[in-house]
C-alpha cells in the first residue's frame, strides 16, 4: 500500500520577497513523495515586492491540513500580522502540521501566531530582536531548530534552510543528492553577509537604507504586539 504524500503548504503574501518563497520552493517541488500547495489568504495573483506575480495561488481557507507549513518573509510581514483572516489560517493549519516552518521575518508570523513562545528561532538580522516581543527567543544561527520547528535566518538563509528541512523528512541521501542537482556550492565574492562580517563603511550604507524603511514597519509590528499582549 502506498503512503499519502507529505504536504507542504508555503504561505505567500503581497510583498513578499521572492527568493524567502522561491528558494526553498525549489527544493521542496523537488523531493520525492513531497506535494506542495502554494496559498495566500484571498488566493490568485500575488505579488513580491520585486514585482514578480505568481499566479493561481490556492485560498488558505480551501486547505484541510499540511504536515508542514512554511512562511517566507518580505517587506509585506506588518500587514500579514495584522490581517485576522490570515493569521487565523495560520493557526489552524499550525495545529495539525508536523513542522512549522519559516524563512527570514516569517518567523515574526509564527511567533505573532503564539506558536513559537519559549522556542528559539532565526529571522533577518535587522528584525530578530522582535521576537522577543512575541515570547521567542531570538537566535543569530542560519538555521535554527527547537523540536519540530525549523526557521532560517535572511533571504539566501533559504537555501540551507530548505535542504536541513529536505534531509529531515526525506534522509540526507536523497538531500544531498538534490543539492548536488541544483549545484549548490556558494562561494559568495565578499565575505560580509552578516552585520558581524561586513566592512564598517558597509554596514554604515545599510543601516542608513534600512532607516529610511524599517521604522514604519517596525511601529506596525510594535503596535500587532502590544494589541496582543495580555
């Protein structure tokens, strides 16, 4: 007798960042006896925040049950938090699934959902601390696992994260092999990927960015926070 495929359902948003969803997709889409159901809250086109649309996304609302559920990140994560109906889905799919699971700020999704109190977990550098406010502990590792939740850390974290997840519900064999097909060998040319490792004048360049965005998103974030706090 066969066994029912394992289900991952990945949960996009508008605005989005494409690489948070379409790394680990890539991954996921490859493993065998692995089904993947892309869905969002209305279902249809969404659209990342670097304009890519994907379309025929299924409603949330539309899907019994996942044995995993995955949350990318993206300038989009205030208004998710701050949608009922969305964070609503995530919450009922979250009790029936296996592995909770997150890229880059999507952590801050599962932590708002309350499923991540007292649990360690990654997040873009520039968000991480805001975990705390939702009872995570925060936790600088690329990937970070406590029990059967999986979280990555930024945007290219995605890729490491994606083939720790393939390893554990597929064997690292078959993992590995799949990290052979897709050539995964990063030899990136600047050694400063991490607010750690970057050059002082870089991350002065960043920073100053990221003041010019961050803080309006942050405040809705605080704001989500506080509204659920006891």
């Amino acid at each position: 007798m066969s066994q029912p495929a394992f289900t991952v359902v990945e949960v996009v948003f508008p605005l989005m960042t494409q690489l948070d969803f379409t790394a680990p997709h890539q991954v996921f889409s490859r493993l065998p006896g692995i089904t993947t159901r892309v869905a969002s809250a209305t279902g249809g086109t969404i659209a990342s925040h670097e304009g890519l649309r994907f379309e025929g996304t299924e409603r949330l609302a539309d899907i019994a049950a996942c044995d995993l559920l995955f949350i990318p990140g993206g300038m989009g994560i205030a208004a998710v938090l701050n949608d009922i109906e969305t964070m609503a889905q995530v919450r009922r799919l979250a009790e029936g699934a296996r592995y909770l699971t997150s890229v880059c700020t999507g952590s801050l999704v599962l932590a708002g959902a309350g499923l991540l109190k007292g649990k360690r977990a990654a997040c873009h550098w520039a968000w991480r601390g805001q975990l705390a406010r939702f009872g995570a502990i925060p936790d600088s590792g690329r990937v970070v696992r406590d029990g059967d939740i999986i979280t990555g850390g930024g945007v290219t974290a995605g890729l490491d994260f994606a083939f720790t997840v393939a390893a554990e519900i597929v064997g690292p064999d078959a993992a590995e092999a799949l990290l052979l097909m897709l050539e995964y060998a990063p030899e990136p040319p600047f050694a400063g990927g991490r607010p750690e490792l970057a050059r002082p004048e870089v991350r002065q360049r960043v920073d100053e960015l990221y003041g010019a965005i961050l803080p309006k998103r942050m405040a809705e974030v605080e704001e989500y926070a506080r509204r659920m706090s006891p």
